[in-house]
C-alpha cells in the first residue's frame, strides 16, 4: 500500500463483505452529509445514513459500489472501515427482489396497515438504495 493509497474494510455481522487494499477515494454519506476520504485524512469516525458507498481505485480505473444499510465508519493510519448491520456490493444485489421488497413497503406506508411506520419506512429506504447502486435510478 502507497502513501497515496487506503485500506477500505466493509463488515457486517455475517463478516467481511468487501475488502480492498488500494482506494485512492471513498466516498459516504454521513449523517452530517457526504464525506470524501483519501490517504492521509485525518482520523474520523462519523455514523453513516442509509446510502452507497463509493471504492475509486484509480490506478485500476475501477469503481466499486456497495449499498449499506447505516452502521459507522472508522478512519485511522491509511485504514477505512466500515461497519453496518447489511451491505451489499452492487454486483451481487437481485434488483428484481429488491423492487419486490419497495413494492411491498410502499403498500404498508400507503395503507397504514402496519404498527410500526418508521420500519416500513426504512425498509422502503433500504430497497431504493438497493436498487439505486445497481440501476442508478430510485
């Protein structure tokens, strides 16, 4: 790893969904907004929103998405990493099931038929952030 280069870690409970030793750039979205960061930031730990996170390695001009569900990140001595209850690259997401699970939390918020609006609700964000890192669209 180079002086240019960062350490990213992507964890869950089920254990590591991504891993690479080479980022020139991450890109998140806090919960105080986007955050952008390189080798040699400063230490940070930030808790994260419902959103994608973006892995540039430039020198392999490669982009990696990987949709997280919250959770936190950690930054330190060149080494990103990123805990959250699920995460999923954008390659390995079933777009068709992710529309399924919109689908289905949109006609729980729309008919009030469930006790528990703030989980249907981030159930729909969950599945439009699914959707969104593979499609690009909500």
């Amino acid at each position: 790893m180079s002086e240019h280069t960062l350490h990213v870690k992507v964890v869950t409970p089920n254990g590591v969904v991504f891993e690479h030793e080479t980022a020139s750039l991450v890109v998140l979205d806090t919960t105080n907004g986007e955050e952008g960061i390189m080798a040699q930031h400063a230490p940070i730990i930030s808790a994260l929103q419902i959103s994608e996170l973006k892995v540039i390695d430039e020198a392999a001009d490669s982009e990696e998405i990987i949709a997280i569900s919250g959770g936190f990140g950690e930054f330190s001595n060149n080494q990103l990493t990123i805990v959250s209850d699920s995460a999923e690259r954008a390659k390995d997401i079933d777009v068709e099931r992710a529309k399924r699970a919109k689908e289905r939390a949109e006609k729980h918020i729309a008919a009030s038929e469930t006790d528990d609006i703030v989980r249907a609700q981030t159930a729909l964000l969950r599945a439009a952030n699914r959707i969104h890192a593979v499609t690009g669209n909500k």
